[in-house]
C-alpha cells in the first residue's frame, strides 16, 4: 500500500474510532488534502450511526468543498 493511501486509511481508522469531536473533525479536515480519493473514507466516518448530527455536517460540508474546488479530470 503506497504511503498516501496508508494516511488515508489511518485518517478514516482515526475518525470512526475517536469519541473526541475535535480529534474527529481534524481528521476530516486532513482527508480533503487528499481531495475526491477522500470522500468515500469521509463518508465511511459520517455513516457511522454512533456519529453526532453536528459531524456528520462537518463531514458532508467538506465533501461539498472537495467536489466543488477539486477540478474535473476526465
């Protein structure tokens, strides 16, 4: 497994794990570096029925501004 998509697995394995909201947004908050290759491991952390409604927002907000300033490559 290449490097990024290492950081990309332990920032999805740190967001559905911690109970801490700030933990919790700053790992989503470091997966939309990696643009569109982020929004299935924030949706995995969203989808988690244990989440908050206030971080599964969070998480949808950063989905919004990845798909929205990550340019279209055919």
């Amino acid at each position: 497994m290449a490097d990024k998509e290492q950081e990309i697995s332990r920032l999805k394995d740190v967001g559905r794990k911690s109970n801490d909201e700030i933990t919790v947004r700053s790992a989503i908050d470091r997966l939309t570096l990696y643009g569109k290759e982020a929004i299935k491991p924030i949706t995995d952390i969203i989808e988690d029925p244990a989440v908050h409604q206030s971080i599964k927002q969070y998480g949808l907000n950063a989905i919004k501004r990845i798909r929205i300033f990550t340019p279209f490559n055919p």
